[in-house]
C-alpha cells in the first residue's frame, strides 16, 4: 500500500458508476496517492430516498471496516447523502468525508451562496436535511433537481447530463448564487466541463472529498476518538452482522 | 387482527428490553388497541451510537415491512435515536412514529421547556441532532446522561434507574426545566412513578408514541405518499436484503 | 361527567361555528370522550388579527377556568391563532392543546414538510410566528390565504371551501409538500373529503388536538404546574375580570 | 395637546408604578414631549406570568383606543413583556413601542451582548420568548430573576433594588456581557445610578421607549396601516368589550 | 460645540453625497443638535462591495477619532453596509449608530416585516449579512435591488429615484412586507415622499440613525466600554496609520 | 515561480509572528507547493479587536492584489479573525481562505463539536460571530479565552503555550468536545504536540488553510467571479489608497 491510500466508497452497487466514481476520484489524486474504489457487494444499485440510504449504510460500514483493517489512510462516502456518515466515523480510524460535506464546504469558500442541482425531487429533503445539519442552509441559494434517477446519469445518451447542464445555468439565472454543487457522485465528470462553460465553479463531491481526507492526512487529523465518535461499544452482533464482531 | 394493531419495534435485539417496552406500549393503549411487540432477530443487542443506530435500522425497516404485511395500522420505532425514521415511513403505508420524536413533542405541550435524561453521554450527540431536525432545540433546556450503558436498565439491581431519579432531581433544580423527557426505551416503566414523585411530567416516549399512532390511525392521517416519503423505487436488492425485494 | 371529558373552547363567539367545531371533535373523539363545546359570551364574532385574539383570550381564560371547576380533563382551544394558549396553561389544571399546535405537531408526523391554508392574508403573520414559536419553520413549505374572512366558511354557499380546496392543490404542485394544515377551526369538516380527494394528509387542528389531548390525559401528562406555568399568582383582579378571583 | 404627546401606558394596575414609570418617562422625554401616564381601571396589579399578560392586554388595548380618540402621537406600553404589542399596532393610529423591546433594541447598539435581570424566575420565559420574536436571541448573554414579585420594587425597603444590583453585578462577571438590560417597569429609576456605579449601560425601557417613540414621530413613521397590522376587521363586540365598538 | 453633536459620516468621498446625507441629517435632527457631516478625505467614490467597504472602514475610523477629539457626542456611518461599526465603536466614546441598523430596528417597530431595496445586486449579500448579525433575519421580506450603481443617485436625471420608487412598489405588492428599508444613503431624501405616495412606511437610514444617536445620548448610554467593544489596545501604528497613534 | 505558489498572509506586522506562520505553513505545504509568507509593512503589531482588524484589512488586502500580480496560486489571511475575507475574494483572481474559517470546517470533519481557545478575552465576540457567518455555531461547544496578549506567544517564556494547553486540557473536560480548534495564527507550531498528547484532534488554521488552498488549486476551483465576488468597480482611490488603482 502507498504511503497515503484513500478508500472510496460507492455506496451503491453500480459497478459503472464504481468505476465513474473512481476515476474522478483518481483524477483529483495527489501523484503520492493511492484511490481504492469500492462498492458493496449486497445492497441498492442506485439511492434516492431514506430507505435506500439505510440499506447502503450497511454495505458502506462494512467497506470502512474492510478498509480500515487494510491499513487505508481515509475513506470517502461517495454518495450525496452522505448515507452512514457519523457511523462509518465511528467505525474508521482515519477521516472519512461525505461527498455532499466536502462539496458544500468547498462551495462557501469560493462564493457567498451556492445552488444545488441533483437528481430526483424525493432526494431534496436529504440535501435540505445536511444543509441543516452542516449549518450551511443560509449558504445554499436554491435546491433543484432534474427528475431523472441516478442511473439515468449512467445510460450513454447524455441526456441527463444535458438536463444538470441546463438546471445550472436556470440555477445560476435565478438564484442568484455564485456556485454550483452537483448533488450527485453519478455527475463527477461534470464538474470540470461546467466549470469553464459557466465561467462558475461547479463542485463535484468526489474530488472535493478526496481532497478534504488527503488534507485531513497530510495534517495528521483523524476523527476524534474521544467522547461520540469513539469505536462502537463492543458488541455481539449476529446473523448477516458477524462481519461486524 | 383487531380494528387497531400497532407494531412496536424495539430497534435492539434484547428480548427483555423487547418485553419491557411491549408492557410499557399496552399500559399506554386504549380498550380496542391490540400490540404487537417485535425486536429484529438480527443485529445489535443494544444501541448506543451511530454504528448501533445503522445496524439497527436495517432490522427495524424489515419488521416494519412484516408489520405492513400483516396489516398492522401503524409503527412505533422504540429506541431514543429514532433509528430508521424517515426510511420506515418510505417503506410503511401506515403512520411511524420514533420514541424520541414522541416524548419530545408531547413535553412542548405540557412545559414550555423541558430536559432530557439519557443513558451514556456518547447518545446525548443523537439526542441533540434530533431536537435540530424535529424543531425543538429552543425547548430544551438541559441534557443529561448518567453514564451507564442501556443494558444496566435491565440487569434487576435497580442501579440504573436510581441514577436516572437522581438526575431528574438534578435537572429540575438546575435547568428550569418544567418537564422531563427520559431518554431510553428502557426507561418505560419510569415515567408513571417519577411523575408523580416529583410533580413534573415526566414523560416515555414508547407510551407517548402509542398514543401519537393510536391519534394518528383515528383520524385516517398516514405517512403521506406523494413526495418524498413515496414508496422506496422498485429496486433489486441482493444478498442478505431480499427480503426487501 | 363521564371519565373523559374535554373542553372545545372556540374562542369567537359564532354559535354556528362553535357547533361546527363541536361536531368536528365528537367526530374525532374516542368513544368512552365527552365533547363540551363552548365559547365566549363576549368577544369578538370572528379572529382574524392580534386585536380579536387579545380580545379572544379573556373568554377563551374564563372558559378555561369554569372547565376546570366543572371537573374537565383537558381543553382545546379552537381557533388557529392558539389565542391565549400560555396563559390558559397557567390556569388549567389538566392539558390544554392550541389547534395549531396540534395540526402543525401532526403534519410533521406524517411528511417533512407542509404547508399551510388559511382564511385572510392579514392572519399569515400569526401562522408565522407559531411556527417559530412551536419550532416548526423548517417545517413549513409554504402558507397560503384565501382571502376570504372566517365567517364566509360558515354562509353555506361553499364558496370558501371550494376556495379552501383551490388552494391545496396549488399548494401541493407548487411547494413540493407532502401534507397540507388547514388553518382555521372553521375548516373541520374538510380535513377528511380533502384527504380523500388530495391523496395526502390534510390535517384539522379540531381533531388533531382532541387527539392529542385524549393522548395526555390517557397518559396521566398534564400542565407542568412547576415553574413558568405553575397556577398565577393570587391577585385580587377588579371590575369586569372579578370572575377570575 | 402639546405638539407631541407620548401616552405611556403601565399596562398593571398600580398607581404608584404608574407614576413611577410616569417620572421615568417624563425624566427621558424631550423638552417638546408632554407624558400622559395611564393605567387600566380594570386588571392586574402586578404583571408576573402569561395569565397575567391576557388579562392585563384588553387595559392597554381600552388606553390605545381612549389615547388615539385623544390625539396622542404615539403609545409605550410599559411592561416587560409588552403585552398586547401587536394588538396594539393594530388598534392605534400612531406608533407604538414596548419597552422591552425598546430595551433590547437599544441594548445591541452599545454593547455586542447584553444580559437581562427581572423579578420573579417564572417571567424568563417571557423575556426568552420576546427575544427570539424580536431577533436579539443571540445577543442575550444571559437571564436573571432575582426571585422577589414586582410590588416587592414599591415597598419602600429598597431589597428588591439592593437585590437587582447584585444580580447586574454577578451577570457583568458570570455572562460576559456588556450591557444590562432591566427587565421590569419598575426598575427604571435604577438605571442611571446603575449605569454610573457599573460603568455599563444599565438599560431601562421606559426611558428607552419614550426616545424611540419620539424618534419615530419626529420621523413621520408610524405604524403600518397596509397589511398585517391594519386597524382591525371592524366587528360588533359584545358586553364588557363594549368600548371597542 | 451645542450640547448635542452628532457627526455623521459618509464613508465614501463623494462631496455631493456628503451634502445629501448631511441635509437628511439636519432634517431629522432635533432643534438642539448640530450635525457635522464628514467623508473621508482619502478612500472610494461609491461603496459597491466588500473591498469598497474595507478601504472606507479606514477612513470612518479617522473620522471618529477625529470626532471624539472633538468632542462630538455621537457618530453616524452613514453607509448601508455600515462599514467599520463595531472598529468605530471601539474606537469612540460615545454611541456609534450605522444606518442599514437603524433602518431595520425602526422598520420592526413599524411594520411585522419589511423588504429592502438598494442599488446594485452586488451588495444584497451585505444586507443578507447584516439581517443575520442584528438579528432581523426573519423580519425581511425580500431583498431588491435596482441595478444601477450608487453614483446614479446622484446624477441629476432622477432615473435611479424612479427605479426605486418602482421597486418599492413591486416588493409592496409581492413580498406581503408592511414598510420599506431604503438600502443607500443617497436614496436619504426619497424616504417622506415615498411613504406618502405609498402610505407605508419608507425608511431612511440616515435619519433614524440621527435619531437613534440622539436618543441614546439623552438616555446617557454610551458604547459599553466594558468588554469586548473598549478602546483598542494601545498599539503603535506605522505609515499611513500613524494618525491613529 | 514554482507550479503551486501559496501567499501565506499574516496581518499584523508582526516579522517574528510571519516566521512562526510560515513554518507552519510550509510544514504543511504539499512537496510541490512553495509558501511565500508575506505581513503588511504598516498596520498593527497584532490584531485583538475589530479595529485591528479594520486597519490590518488594508495590509491584507495590499498583499493579495500584489500576490495576485505576482501569479501566486492561492491566498491564506492567517489571522484568526479572518480580517477583510470577502473583501480579499473580491480582489482576487485565485482563491482565499482565512485561517479561522480553515480550523472550524475541518473540525467539524472530525468531531461532532469543537472548542474553541484564543487570546485575549475581548476576541471571543470575532470567533463567535464567525461561527455565525460559518454556519457552525451549533458545532461549537465552548469559547476559551487565556487572557494573554497575542504577542505572549512570541515572548520565548512558553507561559502563553502552557495556558492554552491548560485550557485544552480544560474544555475537553468540561464542554463534551470532540477537538480543539486554536485561536490565533500564533499557535500554530502547538497543534501536532497537543494532538498528541491530548489524542484528539487540535487544529491550527494556518496548516488547515495551506491544505484547503491546495485542494481548491487542485480542483480548478477559484473564487466565483460571478456575482457579489467579482473584482471591485473600478475606482479612483485617492492618497494612501492610490496602490489600489
């Protein structure tokens, strides 16, 4: 293993989307860096709604845990939910970063105020809910989704792509925000495009999270360990859980 | 099945504290309200963090599917975090209702501002993002936690509930609390007795939660299924979680 | 008395609506539930500002005190403003429940967020501050008036609910809630058609609170008398509020 | 009638509060202003909980009226928690201001957080209320009774003054804060003395209402007649409420 | 020097500007109180932005220390953003008022909710800013802007006045506010005329900023120089700052 | 000039307290990353209050326009005030970050809630208002303050080193923190020795800074030049200001 190695978790069970998530995740890389791209082996192959996240925090938990006995240097929840996130934190030995966290926390240090651009409008609440519990909900501008499902993103036809192309440029119009936060780890490869077409920064969650743990590393900052983010109390845990013990 | 059964889930995997609760729930009900008691067979014994509350989740979405298959009018989800909430209303046709969510909204009828009681500090996290998300954060006015693990409420020394009669006192005096809101489903059968010891509410959300449902099925209202609480999209699910399928 | 019994106060003095609130609570009530529906011999015909609510409150109180001397297990006050809502606190032994407060505290059960149908635009405001008050405003998704007074709902052409009913549907395709408060006493009797009709949870207050209050009784929760809501202060009140000494 | 003429309305019954606050206000007032201090015939004698407030609102609603028949330029309402506030803004023609408010107002212009010290602990609730109402929650370091009820500030011993002393005194320590704010009509002949000897601003809000009501005048401001705070909805009241007609 | 002196500064160099605010100014004042109207001799033309308001900062703190030499009893900054407020506050003896803070205090005590019109968009997130900071967030109704720069005020052609009487008149109609914040100083003469034409109120910073200094003066509060707003640290300034030594 | 190029700004003039930030910084620093650590040549000695900070922003502000011709990559404003932050993004073409913006977003990545331990008392009001504008005030568990001078860091006794490890210590007992952020730039040489001794996180901004600059020049993502970011209006400054043209 290299001297930094970041886990990143799809926490569906799309392989192609894996493989999207990856490569963005590479592409963002330091050269010392070393990506791992995962996804569970049992779960939803796409997620867009509360119950979906519940079943994926599950698969995601298991890859931390996985990761962790690799040795990996920090983990990536790469999906905009962040599904499992105070969990996987407890989980981890290292920093973990939700791509939804690391994207907004980007979008306020290049504009005052950031929009929102995601998939379906059920997955509104999700952001609405971490705007909330992040405190950056007087930082977002507007909350738009383009009513396609993730995998959508994931067809070859691009034409989800040309719908979040068009929802940004509608944000930007009426929002008045000076950033854009692609509410989805299916749109990674967006980001740079969009970026030099709208003359705005245009954040992908990926990326941005990958930076956040190599920052996180690089600094010798892991998640705290003392008080409710410690390890998990001990616990015997059965059937489909022994993984866990 | 009677003309309203309401399924308690008790999110752990503690038969005992599965039994506490049930008595608690049918103390609470009315004459035509028949209980239905569950635990998941699968996950942790226990709940006392985030880790905990993902596991747990997972058992709590598939008793709440069972329930709605056997026709039950509604859910209780019976652990102090609330685990699964939004995913189970997603995934149930009838109305859900979280202990914490329950105890809480109860005590802002009866005190303008009340405190909460709990079992290790590492929950008091969860507690405090609850009183975020459900709006009441201006209404508490102290947390405590008597840094004993769940499990002590059921090992028959009486220490644990001592502990918690204490910090009711403490709370009383120092907070300027008007009501108490015990933080543990194991902590059911407390409530009738310090409420009248101490001449304060004090109020247990499996009981409260009972009558929310009970409220909630005789007046026809049920998790709404348009938006965001829809039925999850039809998904393939794999491995240990199709049973969802 | 029957083993329970509660007070519906409306606080205007509209007979006719005093009966439409009555029938709506009998409605809702449990079967072993008495319903008294009253309201003031003086006040105003109709609330529909903070001068009729200030006007309102000393009947509603009046009510609040001649229910308690009559033995009765709790009260609702009928009218959207919750006027007087604390200071009834005060002087009731047992619950008292604002229809607001229980329409809002039920919405939230049953969606993430919903918005608001009511009466004049010059009401909004108080719907507004409630919403503060009860820490709901993230709650809301939007508040809509008819612009129509309270007492069209009862000059039986129906114009007033068809406009009632005008306004959910824009609400629900422009606001993205999930469940719909209808916000006036006056509106009881369209909770249940509208459901129907809608497909979501539009909610009553009348109903909701004679829920909620059946809830606490049940319970053994009542009016923390500890505190800021302990009974007032014994004063020697003159003039037309002797009937308080 | 002078060319501007303040109605400073002590909403309790107390004659010698009345004309405590009477000095107060005259002792602020600007050479041009004359005082008319008033007090419900009929009411309280003393403000000390939301009972009280109700009860006491329809005097300062009869004075707003008897004082706008007269021609005053505007209204104080001189409680603590300004009851019948926006009733009041209802009702008069001119402005009106509560001095809690105008307290708490000018409180944030000379210091970046201020504490409050009142009489009795069960009216902290309604300071708390009034300071998220008004927007200063988080200017307020802290909040202060001093356990002993209002008319305890008539009695002549001067222990009620002695005691609100010592409470500034310790909130100047404890709370970090850089200015006071006296929570009671009552308390006004205090703040200049207090002000002196603490080398803080101690902040009365009779004097303070006064400045701002003449402010608003000399300005031509008055309260909004388009809107929410348009004279009330003209209704025929009935009995006692008679003189509203 | 009169017995009350008040200097109000114009954070911009604009003579003409200076002469608007200064004529606004007297206006408004009471017949004992002079007014000294200043601008920085050094520093921007217009203030469009942070950079605008950081340059200006420095020149309205010579200003105020030159004041307070001179004995003045209070100071204006007389810029919508109030840049420099709580430097100048340290750096002054007596009270400090910024206009776009005393706009807003006047505006709550007039009207439930206000909107704010100004000149260019640019400077809606300073507004948004200060809402935040003095608390009145939740009283703003909406935010607009007229696209024009602040010079426009001045140009003779009287289409930047028209602009925003329009403005004023599109927010009245859509954001159900009940008075008006005029965000610019050079908008100062407008406030009268509009709030006749519009019969609500239209607020100018500038003169209840004079008003708000006067009252405090005659109240004898001062800047709490207890605290975290005392007179700097005495420091050695080099260059260009040496005239603060 | 090297491929990335980061110009480490401390505001105060401060030559010593400039070395101590840019070894921080640089120990930080990617391997491709060259610091240029840069203080204004007239200002303040140190920054404990707005008007510091008011007279340092123009240092500030001088060097991002000369580091933006020099073609510096990225900015860090290395005070914990984050003096002149939004004026800086407006005048620059890369992005900027403030170290106390830098310290609070990466607590929050790896604990549920931090503390806070700064200087000087008079300070805490700036944290606390940036936990505002930041969005973290509900992560914040406590404010410190040692009440030494900041240039107590640099007096070579290590007394000021030792009180801030005596307040670590200190608010990791008391405030149920999960980190510690550190309140001046000056501290920064303290961070990796109090991680681990204390074995929770302690975060200095300087370091956290340099790593969110890095990251943000990775991913392309520049201050938005969009909106109420974009470069100043072009303006004649006058005397001292003329470098600004």
């Amino acid at each position: 293993m290299s001297s930094v190695c970041i886990q990143v978790i799809n926490p569906n069970t799309s392989r192609a989307m894996t493989e999207t998530i990856g490569a963005a995740a590479r592409a963002a890389a330091a050269p010392g860096t070393e990506i791992v791209a995962v996804c569970p082996t049992e779960g939803v192959p796409s997620i867009e709604g509360h119950f979906d996240e519940a079943i994926a925090a599950v698969g995601v938990l298991e890859q931390i845990k996985a990761g962790r006995q690799q040795g990996v240097s920090g983990h990536v929840i790469a999906c905009f939910g962040d599904p499992g996130l105070l969990a996987a934190r407890e989980l981890a030995q290292g920093p973990v970063v939700g791509i939804a966290e690391a994207a907004m926390h980007m979008a306020t240090l290049v504009a005052t105020r950031f929009s929102i651009v995601t998939t379906l409008p059920r997955t509104l609440i999700i952001a609405r809910h971490l705007l909330h519990q992040y405190g950056f909900y007087h930082h977002c501008a507007g909350l738009h989704a383009i009513d396609l499902p993730v995998l959508a993103l994931e067809d070859g036809s691009g034409r989800a792509q040309e719908q979040v192309r068009q929802r940004c440029i509608q944000a930007l119009k009426e929002d008045g925000c000076g950033a854009i936060v692609l509410g989805c780890g299916g749109m990674a490869t967006l980001a740079q495009e969009l970026t030099r077409e709208l003359h705005v920064p245009v954040i992908d969650g990926v990326s941005a999270a990958v930076k956040m743990v190599e920052s996180l590393v690089a600094l010798g900052l892991s998640t705290s360990k003392q008080g409710d983010l410690a390890f998990p109390e001990a616990k015997n845990l059965g059937g489909r859980f022994q993984s866990f013990n």
